[in-house]
C-alpha cells in the first residue's frame, strides 16, 4: 500500500511496510518530516487496512478527526497536518477498475446470493471508520435505508450509544437526502450537526454515537448506461398428472349391469311376441 506525502506543490510516494509506521518530525519517527509534531501520527497497515492514530486533533477529508481515536483511511482520503503538510493514502486503481466493470444485474444477484461482498459493488456504501463496526462496509440497496441499532435497520450499527432509528438515507434520484429520526442522540455529519435534512455527497463523514461512517455514492463507469435484463416469462405449470392412475375405461360391474338390461329388454320384448301371437291365433 503506498502513501503520497503532500508539501506544499511536491508529492512523494512512500510504500508501506506491514505493522506500525510512525510520521512525524522527530528523529525516533520512521517517516520524518520536518515542521511536525515527533510522533503526530501512527499508521498500522494490516490485512487490507490502514488505521490512523493522530497525536493532536488532524484533518480528515472535511471534518477535523479527535486526537487518540484510531480510523481507517480509505483510499483517496487527505490527512491535513501542519505548515501545509498533508498525506493521501493513494487510490488503487485496480480495485477501482474493478468494481466499475461489475453490472448492475449482476451485483443485485450476487449480493441477494450472497456471492459479493458490498465493497466490491458499485452500489453506494457505508465504511464504519470508527466504532465496534469499524472496517465494516454496508452496501445501500434500498432508495430508502434505517441507520441505527435496531435488529431491523438496513444498516445496522454495533452502538449502544446510538438510538434504535437514528437517520434515515434516502435516494432522489441521483441524490442522497439524510434525515436525524433521532431527537435525543445528535448526528453530524463533517463535524456539523444535522437538524433538517442533509445532502450526503461522497466522502462525507456521518457521525452517530461513538461511530463514525463514511459514504461513499455508487460509482458508475464512464459509458455506461443502465440497462433492464429481460427476464422469461415463467412457463405455465403443467396440469398434474398421476402416471399410477388407469386410463378411464367401463369397469366390469358397469359391463355386468349393462347386459343385464340388456336381457331384460330382450326377454320384455320376446314375451311381447309370445302375447301377441296367443292373441291372434285365439
């Protein structure tokens, strides 16, 4: 994983090892630059992630970040420091590349197979940077979505300190509007409260409690339109057929009733005969 080290118009790339890296201006630090703070920040990079532990308060992006509370850093996110000092953690194109080529049909049917993790979708998502759900993605797949802690919340958070509904995410279009349902637990997003409703651009930090989330809006590819799969028509089911049945036919007892009328009618005219002739030859 690489980071850039911004100095007013120079930019430098650093690869960094696995395990701790300490930036600063002190000469104990495994990254020195001078001007900060010795120690200013600690970055652990382990198994894909890269958490950031700031000495003093720092900028992340647009919200100022408390000193002491570690957070992952996403790609592409600046960390503003001091004397025009900021550090990005670069973007890897690959990935990127990667979920943009990712169709929209595909993903609903990988994510309700529970084939595809939410980040590797182009849906919008939440990362939980901070909190008992940090590293955690949580994919958008409704135009509206619950934040909170409840069982039933479509982006459910491990926070005790956060309410049951907290917000609520809601789709317009190509916009994404967030509402506080909360009235005693406050939610801010870029460090400001949020009392109305809220336009949620990405990039943005929404704080709840003791989480702290960043969305990020789905991602589309450049040329890409989006495009209704025809689905067939399901074939009408077949009428049930019970192989083990006989084909309908005349049963014996139906045969035997069947000739006995027969030979009663025989006999009837028969003795009809009989009679007649008695009668003519009298």
């Amino acid at each position: 994983m690489q980071l850039e080290l911004i100095c007013e118009t120079q930019t430098t790339t650093v690869d960094l090892a696995h395990g701790l890296t300490r930036l600063g201006g002190g000469p104990a630090d495994d990254i020195v630059i001078a001007g900060l703070a010795p120690g200013l920040l600690t970055l652990e990079l382990g198994q894909g992630q890269l958490t950031l532990t700031a000495r003093h308060p720092v900028r992340v992006g647009a919200a100022v970040f408390p000193a002491r509370v570690p957070r992952l850093l996403l790609d592409g996110e600046v960390v503003t420091l001091s004397n025009g000092v900021s550090v990005r953690r670069r973007v890897d194109e690959a990935r990127r590349a990667s979920r943009k080529n990712i169709g929209t049909a595909f993903v609903a049917r990988g994510l309700l197979a529970g084939d595809l993790s939410p980040d590797t979708t182009r849906a919008a998502t939440f990362t939980c940077v901070t909190g008992r759900d940090q590293g955690q993605t949580f994919a958008v797949a409704f135009t509206e979505s619950i934040i909170g802690r409840a069982d039933d919340a479509h982006v459910r958070i491990r926070d005790r300190a956060a309410s049951r509904r907290h917000a609520a995410l809601v789709r317009e279009g190509n916009a994404w509007k967030l509402t506080p349902l909360s009235t005693t637990n406050g939610l801010f997003v870029n460090g400001v409260r949020v009392r109305r409703v809220q336009s949620l651009g990405s990039g943005d930090v929404v704080e709840l409690g003791q989480t702290v989330l960043r969305f990020e809006s789905a991602e589309r590819a450049p040329d890409e339109l989006t495009v209704l799969e025809p689905v067939e028509a399901p074939a009408p089911p077949a009428s049930p057929v019970d192989e083990a049945a006989p084909t309908p036919t005349t049963s014996p007892m139906r045969r035997r009733e069947l000739l006995l009328v027969v030979s009663g009618v025989v006999l009837w005219l028969a003795g009809l005969a009989v009679a007649t002739l008695t009668a003519i030859d009298g």
